[in-house]
C-alpha cells in the first residue's frame, strides 16, 4: 500500500518546485524530504522526479501520483471537517422513529427547526412507528432516536440497553358526543364506571394505548363494549362526534377537536409520558444531544398551547 505521507509530499512538490519549499511547509530537513521521495519512488518502481538545472520536477508517473496525493489531501481535509461537524452536532444524518401524535406536531417542529439553523447541517430521516416497534428498531440499530410514550396506568417496559429523556406529559380525556346528557353537566370530573354500558371506540388491541383503555376500564369495574378499532385518533373522534361511541384520548391527540364532542377530564387521571429513547452508545452523540434539546423544547412548547380550559370546552 502506498504511504498516503509520501503522496502528499509529492503532490508538495509538484505545486511548489523545490525539495526546500516542501521541507519548511511540512516542518521537515530538505534530506528528509529527499528520503522520503525516494523511498516512494521504490515503492511505485518507477522513477518520480528528475533534475532540471537547480529544480526537481516530477515525471509523468509522478504527475500521476501527485495529484493521487492532491486528491488524498482535499478528501483529508474534508474529512476532518465533517468530523469536527459531527463532534459539535452540526452535521450526520440522523434517522428517528416516533408514534402518529408525536410525528406530526412537536417532531416536525424540530425538524422544521433544525433545517432553518444554517449553523447546523444535520439532516433527519423519519419513520412513523408505534412505541414497541421505534424502541425495537433504535435497539436494533436501525434509528439513532425513538421518540415514545408510556400511560401512567400501564407498567412500564425495561429497556436496559437504553436511557430515556423526559419530553413532556398529557393528560388522557374521555371523548363523549356533546348531545349526550353526561356532557351537559359542567365542572364535573368523568367517572369511567357511569360509562360502563356505553360503546366504545378503541385503539387496536396489540397496542399500548389498547392496554391503558383496557386497565382504566378495568379499574372502574367494567370491560368496555368495544364497538370499533381505530389507531387513528382523528378517527375516535370522528366517531364520537357522530354519536357511535366514547374514547379515551390523550390531550395531544385532540388538538383538533370536531364538532360534537365534549372532552372531559378523568376523575381518576390517568396521564401519557412522552419520551426519547437513545442507545447508551450513542447518548454522548453531539448531533444527537443536539436533536434532543430541540425534541424536548418543541414538546414543552405543543404541550402548553392545548390548555385544560380548551379541553373541556364542547366543539360545536
């Protein structure tokens, strides 16, 4: 293998024609210098540069092997500069995972942010996945990020491998039609066991938000009627809004609330946290950290404009 010092030397050579200009650039003797070309020179087994008068110019193989070296030096210096980019989060590539509700508010905010910063030059990949599958493909390897949530009435998952940053918590409400006789009546807290024989629209079981309507239900003394399945919270809602049934559905989901329907507060809260899962290799990751001060400043900031007074205001 060709010694990539050497290249450079002759690449040196070639643009400031003389073995002393070489030597004073690199902080090298003339002699040194000298060694060094010729020690490339049987390497390669061709000869690289020849007198003419007091210069030394190069060879056509050497021609060849010079800008070879002048190649190697621009690649260098570019490599040292998206490392010392990546070393203070200003470059990389970066691939997230998050859930529906997270993906298309405070995560979006962020990468909205992040393309505005012309300081910074960090690029993001974004896939919509279910806190299970993001946590499983950030171990896996297959994102740097997972943004997740856990319920507060749900036992946590432990994921050893991973640490956890706090980005923001919501409350969970229960979705009622505004017709209905229960959302008439005003500064009351809902009680889940008045809904007991109510139809209920839930998430799909395999879900964690499956569980939390599952174990809230279950804490109030009942199993719902389970009417339809819907991941999509816009969906609950629409069916709410309808008249079919009533939802649990954490406050961030409902930012846009359709007419004819009552949120209404739990009387036995029940609240969702938000996280951002990284690999404990990577939680000194300068681009990473970079991503996660932004996820957690946009979090807080969504979370403050949905207000506890809009949700328990009647749409329609």
């Amino acid at each position: 293998m060709l010694d990539v010092r050497r290249l450079q030397m002759l690449a040196a050579l070639r643009r400031l024609g003389t073995i002393a200009a070489v030597a004073a650039e690199m902080h090298l003797t003339p002699p040194a210098v000298s060694m060094q070309l010729t020690a490339l020179e049987r390497e390669v087994g061709l000869p690289l540069t020849e007198r003419q008068g007091r210069r030394v110019v190069l060879t056509p193989a050497g021609q060849v092997l010079a800008q070879h070296g002048r190649d190697i030096v621009d690649l260098v210096s570019v490599a040292e500069l998206e490392v010392e980019g990546l070393r203070h989060g200003a470059s990389g590539t970066y691939r997230l995972a998050a859930f529906p509700t997270a993906a298309r508010s405070y995560v979006t905010d962020t990468w909205r942010e992040l393309q505005a910063d012309r300081a910074t030059g960090l690029e993001l990949r974004l896939t919509e996945l279910e806190p299970d599958d993001a946590a499983a493909a950030l171990a896996a390897g297959e994102v740097e990020v997972a943004v997740t949530h856990a319920y507060s009435n749900v036992p946590p998952v432990d994921r050893p491998s991973l640490t956890a940053w706090p980005l923001t918590t919501e409350d969970v409400l229960l979705a009622v039609p505004a017709s209905w006789e229960v959302a008439q009546a005003s500064g009351r807290r809902a009680d889940l066991a008045d809904h007991a024989g109510a139809p209920w629209v839930v998430p799909h079981a395999d879900l964690a938000c499956a569980r939390m309507v599952r174990h809230a239900c279950a804490a109030a003394g009942f199993r719902p009627t389970v009417v339809a399945e819907a991941t999509d919270f816009t969906v609950q809602l629409a069916l709410v809004a309808a008249g079919v049934a009533v939802a649990l559905v954490p406050r961030l989901a409902a930012s846009h609330v359709p007419d004819g329907v009552r949120l209404l507060d739990l009387q036995a809260p029940v609240t969702r946290h938000h996280f951002a899962l990284v690999r404990r290799s990577s939680r000194n990751d300068a681009g990473v950290r970079r991503i996660l001060d932004a996820l957690v400043g946009n979090a807080s900031r969504t979370a403050g404009a949905i207000t506890p007074h809009e949700a328990g205001a009647v749409a329609g």
